[in-house]
C-alpha cells in the first residue's frame, strides 16, 4: 500500500506555471490522456473510501490501473492510503468491479503533462468540464509545500476534494439538485 500526497489548485492558465517549470529545468515526464471512471457501492460511500479503473494513454503506451483509496488522513494536503493493480484489460476489470457489485457512477476525462522537481510530481491537467489544474504529488506536505512556493502557487487555495467530487457536484448543480 502506498500513501498519497497530493496539494491540487485551480488555475485559469497553465501556461505561465509550465513555463516557469521549464524556468526551473523540471523534468519532463510525458503527456497522458486520463479516463478515470469512478465506482460505488454503499459500502464505498459510507466509509469515505474510493474506487476506480484509470485508462493511461501515452504516445507510446496504454495502461489500465485499478486503483482503490481509503479514507482521508489527517494533514496539510490531501493524503490517503491506496492500492493500485495494473491490468491487462480494462473491460474485464469493469466487469469484475460491477461483479462486485460496484456501479460505474462517473467519468472523467483529462489531458495530463507530468513534470518531476525536487522529489515531486507536478501535473498540469486540463478536465474536461471542470477546467485547469496544478497537482503537486510528493513524499509529504513540507515537500509539496516547497513545491508549491518555488512554481509560484503560495497564493493560490488547496482545494480539498478530488476531481471526481467536484464533477459529481458539477452534475448535480446540472440537473437541479444543488
């Protein structure tokens, strides 16, 4: 099991933080298309746990994850405890899951360039519906934080809740529910 760190901010350009990223001669990891489809159950909901199958499509390769989250810890950042399995194929992973009786609930679809500094993972995401993002994914808060200073984040706002929560909502403000 590996623990997750990760500071997520919204922007209305990602351009100039890529910049500066090249600036600071950042490793470039590669660009990925992300299909992430979220799954739940009762189970799931009740114990602030998650699931989902990640589609990872690169110039040069496609991967399929399954990746479940346990609930939130206590931190600066977002940090959650997660098991990841690579599989072969995605629709017999969708099936065993819907075995399981766990139901596809959302999609959510992104364009992704990944960047390594100073022991993080910085993602410039754009999301479908949802917008521009930075995520910082690192060993540990005072990490990440340094991170977050050195791209020039210090004034923007964590947001605390993942992609798949904000587009759940977004859905809901869609049909009336909000």
């Amino acid at each position: 099991m590996n623990l997750e760190v990760e500071a997520k901010f919204k922007v209305k350009d990602i351009e100039p933080f890529e910049q500066t990223l090249i600036d600071l001669e950042a490793d470039f990891v590669h660009i990925v298309r992300q299909t992430d489809t979220y799954f739940s159950s009762h189970k799931v909901m009740r114990k602030g746990t998650g699931m989902r199958i990640r589609k990872e499509k690169t110039a040069e390769d496609e991967i399929t994850w399954i990746t479940f989250k346990g609930p939130r810890l206590r931190g600066e950042f977002k940090s959650r405890n997660e098991i990841e399995l690579q599989v072969d194929d995605a629709d017999k992973a969708l099936t065993l899951l819907q075995e399981l009786t766990l139901n596809p609930t959302l999609t959510i679809d992104k364009l992704r360039k990944i960047y390594e500094l100073d022991g993080c993972q910085v993602c410039l995401d754009k999301v479908n519906r949802l917008g521009m993002f930075i995520e910082i994914e690192g060993p540990d808060d005072a990490t990440i934080e340094a991170v977050r200073c050195k791209i020039g984040l210090r004034d923007y706002r964590h947001l605390n809740r993942g992609y798949a929560h904000m587009m759940s909502n977004l859905n809901k403000k869609l049909r009336g529910e909000d």
